[in-house]
C-alpha cells in the first residue's frame, strides 16, 4: 500500500513539472512550441503520468 502512494506522488509531481514546462515553452501568439520534438516527449510523458494518477485514484475509489 505504501509503494502505490509512493508512486502516486511521483507521477503527480512529473505531472506538475511538465504542465509548467509545457506552459512556458508554448508561444502564445503563434500557437506554436518553441522545441515541437521535445514538446511531444513531454507531452507524451505528461499524458502518461496523467493516465497513471488516474487510475490509482479509479483503484483505491473501488476499494
């Protein structure tokens, strides 16, 4: 039980990091990124990371 919260928190902070990576890579007033093949690994590994929080929390709303 304490390895999932463990692993919880992890992903919630990969999560937040990236988001705030994310944010400030992305230009606004051409809606581009200033890197687009380093965006689609992080957006890649942010999704992921998103996909994992959810289904602990999907798992432990079950049980």
């Amino acid at each position: 039980m304490e390895n999932k919260k463990a692993l919880s928190f992890v992903f919630i902070i990969v999560a937040i990091i990236l988001g705030c990576t994310l944010y400030k890579q992305f230009d606004f007033e051409n809606f581009k990124f200033e890197k687009p093949a380093l965006a689609y690994v992080y957006l890649t590994v942010f999704f992921a990371s998103i996909f994992f929080i959810v289904k602990s929390f999907k798992n432990k709303s079950q049980q």
